[in-house]
C-alpha cells in the first residue's frame, strides 16, 4: 500500500512529465499551424473570422403614430397596439 508521502511524489513527477509532453506537442502543433497559414498565405481573419458587427443598444426610434384619445404613440415597429391594429394608419400618422 502507497503512502501519502509517495502518493504526492509520483503525483509531482507526473505533473512534470505532463507539461513536458504539453510543451513539446504545443511546439510541433504552432510549427504545424505556422506551416500551413504560409502555404496558403492565410490572415488572421481567414483562420479566425472577421469581426462581428457590434450587438450594443441600438439607437431610439421616433414614433410614427398617435393615439388621439389617450396620447399613446408606436414607432411602426413590432407588433400594432390595439387602437392601430387593423385599422387604417395614416389617421394616426404623426
């Protein structure tokens, strides 16, 4: 039966001996990578993908139409309040 002591030694050595193969892996995969991007002349946005558009807040709309009875407006956009819906919007246009 292992002791602690042993336990925690043969742990050590294999931590060691596994950032060695990682090491050396890492550097025979970027000579591989390297190899490839200078065959085919590739960028950085070939390997990588452009950047993408920015998803911030977007900007305010202004209201297109108005509710005369209560004041309420709608930008056009989404779904139609109850006092525009099937009606006709130019009555309501702002």
């Amino acid at each position: 039966m292992s002791t602690y002591q042993s336990l925690l030694q043969q742990k050590a050595e294999l931590e060691a001996k596994i950032a060695e193969a990682r090491k050396s892996e890492l550097a025979h995969a970027v000579t591989q990578v390297r190899d490839l991007v200078a065959q085919y002349g590739l960028t950085p946005d070939d390997v990588f993908g452009g950047k993408k558009a920015a998803t911030g807040p977007r900007g305010t709309v202004a209201p297109k139409y108005r509710d005369p009875a209560t004041g309420a407006t709608w930008t056009g956009r989404g779904k139609p309040p109850k006092w525009i819906a099937d009606q006709d919007r130019a009555a309501f246009a702002i």
